[in-house]
C-alpha cells in the first residue's frame, strides 16, 4: 500500500487544477495515490483530471453523479484510500518542492503519529508570499509527540484540515466524516485533534494556500455563515458522545464564542439585516453550552441584548477614533518638540569628540562600522561613539555600548551635534548634513551586481529603490571606503555624488585577514561540530526577479548527504531572507534534524566564515570578502544569464572566478567527491582573485579609517604599490 492517499475535491477550479496535480506528482517522494473527486464541476475539471490519470497510474478519478459540496467529497473518496495516510489537498493549493519527503521523513523519526501538522504560506494573486503567522507554535512543539491536553496552543492554528495529514487508521477507528455545510472543517478538526493520542508538528512550509482576488468562499457576504452554529453544535456533541473529553468544554465553550464575533464583526460576511439574528443564534448556542468556568469579559456580551452589543461596537469605533485623534496630536506635539530641540542643538557648534554609528538600517553593532567603533576605542577614547539602534534589537546589543532609538528626542540631540558619522547603509532623509561633520560611508562589499544609479538601465531590479531619492542620501558622504580598485570604480559611477574615495580596505575584513587557526572555534562549538569536520559554507545571494527574492538552487539535505562523513554543511541565507518564508521551505526543519547548520541569525558573519573550511556560494558578494582567509570558494552558477538579464553584473564572475564553477547540481557535486575544489587550479584561481579584489585588505583598515579620517594622521597601507604618474593619491583619490 502507499504511504500516503492524496484526496482532492474538485470544482471549479479548471484554471488552478493543472497547477495542482502537477505539484503533487512532480514530488521527489513518489510513493502516493492520488484520489480526485469531481465534484460534478461544470467546468472542465473532468476532462482534466482524466487526462491526468490516462497518462500516471497513481491518480484515479471519482466522477460524482451531483455535487455535493467540498466535505462529502472528500467523505466520497475516503473509501477507495489504501495509503497509511491521509492527505486533504485542495484543488486550487499547491505542494511545495520536497514536501512529501519532509513529511515522510518526519512521519518516521516520530513513528507514525496519528496526525501530523505542518506549516503553509500563503501565496497571493498578485505574487506575494506569507508564512502562517503562527509558525512559532510548530517550532515550540518539540521534536517528540503529544497530545492536544499537553500542547494545547496547536488548538490556536487555522481550524482547517489540508495543514495536517491523518493516520488511516485513526480515522477509520474514530469514524470521523465531514458533514455537509459552509464550515465543514470544524468539526473534523477539532475532534482529530481533541481525540488524538500521538501527535507531531513539522516546522516546514509543505503548502501553498492561494488566495485568491476575491477571496475564499468564506468570505463572501452569505447567509451561509450561519452554519458555523451548526457545525460547533456538532463539536459539542461528539464531547459530549465521549465523556473523556469533557474537561475541554469551557475551551471550546469559549472558541466558539470568539469565532462567532469574529464572524459578526467583519463588515463582509453577513448581510447588514441578517446581523440582528446571527448575534441572537450565538447568544442562544452559547447559553446553551455554558459551564461553570467564568465567562471571559470579552464574551460576556453574548449575554445580553443584540442592541447592547451594536451600542458597544459604536462605542469602540468612537473610542479607536478619539485615541487615533489623540495619538496623531501627541505626534505633532513631539515633532514640534523635537524640531525645536533639533533646531537648538544645530545652533550649537558641533561635538568634535562625538560619532554616531548605524549598520544595516539600525540593526545592531554590526559590519564595518562596529569594526570602526571598535579601533576608534582603542586609538581615540576620547571619542564618544553611540549607536542608533531599533528598539528591538536594543536587548542583544553588547555590554557598554550607548545608543540611542531611531526618531526618539535623544537620537535628533546627538545626530544634531555629531561630528562623524558612520554607516554601511545610507542615513534617512531627514538627517541633514551640518557643515563640517564628517559622513563616511563603508557600504557592504564589494559590488558584482549592479548598485544605485546603474540599476536605471534594469527597472525589474529596481522594483522597490528609488534611485534619485538614494542619490540625494549619498551626497551627504565626504569619504567612500574601497577594498579594491575595481570598487573604487564602481562606485564612482554608480553614485555620482561628491565624496573622496578612501583606499582604507574594509575594516570588517581585518579579523578575517589577521585570522589564527582557532578563531571559529566558538562557532563550531555552540553548533555541537566536530572539530575535526571539513565546514562548507553554502552563502546564496537573493534573486531581484524572483518574487520574494528566494529559490532554492539545489537540494540542501542531498548536498549534506552528498559530501559524505566527516562534513557539516552550514548555510547563510541573504539577510533580506531571514524574516520570510526561506527558511519555512525546509532548511529550519533540515537544521532541527541536525542535517544542516543554519547560520543565518548569527549576527556576526565574519564569525561563520572563519569556521568555515570552504565557501560555496553564486553571486553574492561574501566571496570578495571570504577570498581573505585564502581557502577554497566554488562558484555555483547554475542561473547566470537569467541573473545578469535581470540584475546585471559589473564582470563575469564565471570567467574571473575565485575558484571552480559549477553549472549544475551535478558539478557541483562532483567537485567535492573528487576533491578537485581544494585542488592546485583552485589555488591559482584564488590568488588571481585576491590579488585583484583583496589589493587594499592588508588587517589594518579600521586602525587606518580612525587615523586618517577621524584623527587626521597619514597612513599608508603597506600592500599598496606606489601609484603610477598621474594617479590619484594613494590613500585618498581625489574629489567628485
């Protein structure tokens, strides 16, 4: 038998069911069935689904002689299932790559569990992509099984039955059955749940939930909301048909409490003049299955009149009014306050002792210029360096570093006065440069990809940035700190603004050029590997052209698998995708199993490459830094044209590469098997490349930024040739 049975109902959905069936059966894991149910569809839908079963034995056709709606459909198809699971998959849902052999593979580490919950996205019409906003709750479930009385917050997940798969036989000894009606799930889910001896949670996206532009059938504007009353009357009689479970009666007492005002309260549900009996529906279903256990206040509404209940909702409606009213003046009040403040301090002559310090957009001490407060502690203590710092990231700032929130009073009183400024990421607008004070700008790197102005050829990167308004930030900058002269170059063009260009090296790069054989030693050991483990850094840039920026070029666990024993693959995603759904798509899960290490919130990076043997990356610019500690890198660029049609690129790395090239998986993978990625044509390639992109990175270039720029003392970096006749100065070429 298989593994799984894959039941899809079928209506309406002739654009979406292609899409569908083609994500199911194009999965790596192949041992399923697939049960589709037409559902009577007027559409062609039948066509489809029989064409689909002409040309792959796994999938099997129910043509039902009515429509019957979307639970009985899936009750119509649960007989002909022989798999030892049960999958629910809607028809205009997708699976996402990998899916099955997550699942599988979890179903097995936890010995087949009754039900199994995974997490979804959901993918938006117009292209968007967002993660279940309870992924946290499968995360904190633990890597064992439980029961819904011992982990009671997998009740708050989405009452639904596609983010789960069931045990066979589970159902089949419950007799669980969808009844027919409007909100059919609830009581499915709330019994599987309730009743389930064993279940487990998988920390990964396996779902694509489409929303669609007009919404699912549940938010349409219907009477047929009013079977949710019917449908919790159900709930409470299967408690009530299992005296085991009647210690959740005041949870579901008070669920169904909630759901129901939900209902009510949104504008596009009911019919304005079905609202009265809807309320009154409610209040008789929760009166009726009322306990001992006190009401909580926010239903205690329920108790009284319908006319109690619209006065209380004006009542709030007026309230969020005044307090919005209230808040916006409070704001205006402080802007006036703030600008006064603002307008004094900048009267005042500025604090020569005084820099300010910011790193990618205010997240923390961080990058280069946290390489900078660092030497400026040590050769200019007199030298008072704050911090702006976002308030939620003020709790993992280190000990003895000041700083100050953005927009508070505080951060426009030292901004006002301060006479450096330091940032790898352009300062907002609303700073204005006082003559005098001193801008100087790290940026984050070397530049393969296109940057500022010269992405107005490439409108599909630009998606988002705009360029004139970057610029105008950019002319704030007195000095452009360079690793290279190919930088150097770039950023005299991508950014025509006047600022001198500083030979400085990149001060972050020093501990990376000054770097002692047990500098990663830490890192290797809070990630539990062994030292004697060969680490292979996998750095993925993001993708401009791919919605949501992320795509995975190859299987994670089968490259971990591929390398062998005595290998740990560690993965750092760009850090535009640590917040989104990159790694819900099976790296968080791959790491919890131990497969991979995902570094991706460590926040220093300097720290994962000096634990790192190797360096496996496509396009993003940790190469140019990385090319420092003189190991190995392994270009995989697999996609190439497409990036370089979509992003553009200043050179090809494929022919100036710091190492090996690899354009598929199969190379890729090669080049480790048959240790060619260490080899001497490695070696050669790596010194070509640092030669070129590492010439001013020599370990003092945050001693060299304090002396030259901060405290006006020369200093020369002993690395650099002298220049040719006519050149600019060494240090520091001349003005735009």
């Amino acid at each position: 038998m298989p593994r799984f049975s894959i039941i899809v109902p079928v209506f309406k959905v002739q654009g979406f069911l292609r899409e569908c069936l083609d994500s199911v059966l194009g999965q790596s894991y192949a041992d399923f069935e697939v049960i589709a149910v037409d559902d009577r569809s007027p559409d062609g839908c039948g066509a489809i689904l029989d064409e689909y079963a002409k040309l792959d034995a796994r999938v099997r056709v129910l043509h039902l002689p009515e429509n019957v709606g979307l639970g009985r459909a899936r009750n119509a198809g649960m007989p002909h299932a022989t798999g030892d699971f049960l999958f629910f998959l809607d028809s205009d849902d997708t699976l996402t790559p990998g899916a099955l052999r997550a699942i599988a593979d979890r179903l097995e580490e936890t010995a087949d569990p009754d039900v199994l919950v995974f997490d979804y996205a959901r993918t938006y019409w117009w292209g968007g992509t967002r993660r279940n906003a309870l992924a946290q709750v499968l995360a904190e479930a633990g890597d064992g099984v439980f029961t819904a009385a011992e982990n009671p917050e997998i009740l708050e997940l989405l009452m639904v039955v596609w983010n789960k798969v069931y045990r066979r036989d589970f159902v089949t000894e419950h007799g669980f059955a969808f009844p027919p009606g409007y909100y059919e799930d609830t009581p499915w889910t709330f019994p599987t749940l309730l009743s389930a001896r064993r279940i487990a949670t998988l920390d990964r996206i396996c779902l694509n939930y489409r929303q669609r532009r007009q919404g699912n059938i549940l938010s349409t504007t219907s009477r047929k909301h009013f079977d949710i009353h019917d449908q919790y009357g159900r709930v409470f009689a299967y408690v009530d048909a299992h005296p085991e479970l009647a210690h959740w009666r005041p949870y579901l007492h008070r669920k169904m409490g909630e759901h129901c005002l939900d209902i009510l309260a949104k504008p596009d549900r009911l019919p304005a003049r079905d609202k009265g009996e809807f309320f009154r529906r409610t209040a008789e279903l929760f009166r009726a299955h009322r306990t001992e256990e006190p009401v909580p206040a926010e239903l205690r509404i329920l108790e009284g009149s319908y006319v109690r209940y619209r006065a209380r909702q004006r009542a709030a409606a007026v309230k969020k009014a005044l307090d919005l009213r209230a808040e916006q003046a409070r704001t205006m009040a402080a802007g006036r306050v703030g600008n006064g403040l603002s307008w004094v301090h900048a009267h005042r002559s500025l604090d020569p002792n005084l820099a300010v310090y910011s790193a990618f957009s205010h997240r923390g001490v961080l990058g280069d210029p946290a390489a900078v407060h660092r030497a400026a502690r040590d050769l200019a203590p007199h030298i008072r360096g704050v911090w702006v710092v976002r308030e939620d990231q003020v709790e993992h700032l280190p000990p003895g570093i000041e700083y100050v929130t953005p927009d508070s009073v505080r951060y426009r009183q030292i901004t006002a006065r301060a006479m450096y400024f330091v940032n790898n990421v352009n300062w907002p607008g609303t700073l204005v440069k006082r003559p005098g004070s001193v801008h100087i700008h790290t940026h984050q790197g070397t530049p393969l990809k296109y940057m500022a102005a010269d992405l107005l050829g490439k409108p599909g990167a630009r998606y988002g940035f705009d360029v004139p308004q970057m610029l105008r930030r950019a002319d704030r900058w007195d000095y452009s700190l360079v690793a290279n002269r190919h930088s150097e170059l770039v950023w005299d063009r991508a950014y025509p603004c006047r600022f001198t260009s500083a030979r400085t090296g990149s001060p972050r790069n020093d501990v990376l050029v000054n770097a002692k054989p047990d500098d990663g030693a830490a890192f290797r050991f809070r990630h539990g590997i062994p030292e004697d483990h060969t680490v292979v850094l996998y750095a993925p840039t993001r993708r401009d052209h791919v919605r949501g920026g992320h795509v995975d070029r190859f299987d994670l666990a089968r490259f971990a698998e591929d390398l062998g024993e005595g290998h740990t693959l560690v993965v750092r995603l760009h850090p535009s995708l640590a917040d989104g759904p990159a790694r819900g798509m099976g790296l968080a899960e791959l790491h919890r199993r131990g497969i991979v290490v995902d570094a991706t919130d460590e926040p220093r990076v300097e720290e994962v490459m000096l634990a790192s043997d190797a360096l496996v990356t496509d396009y993003s610019a940790l190469m140019f830094d990385y090319a420092n500690l003189d190991r190995p890198i392994v270009v995989h660029a697999d996609d190439w044209g497409a990036y370089t049609a979509s992003r553009g690129a200043y050179f090809d790395i494929t022919a100036d590469a710091p190492g090996h090239v690899s354009r598929s998986y199969r190379e890729l993978a090669w080049l480790f098997a048959s240790g060619c990625w260490r080899d001497e044509e490695s070696a050669r390639l790596r010194a070509g490349f640092r030669a070129r992109f590492c010439e001013f990175d020599d370990g003092r270039a945050a001693q060299r930024v304090v002396r030259t720029l901060m405290l006006g003392e020369p200093d020369v970096p002993e690395s650099v040739p002298a220049p040719a006749a006519g050149d600019r100065d060494v240090l520091t070429t001349g003005t735009r």
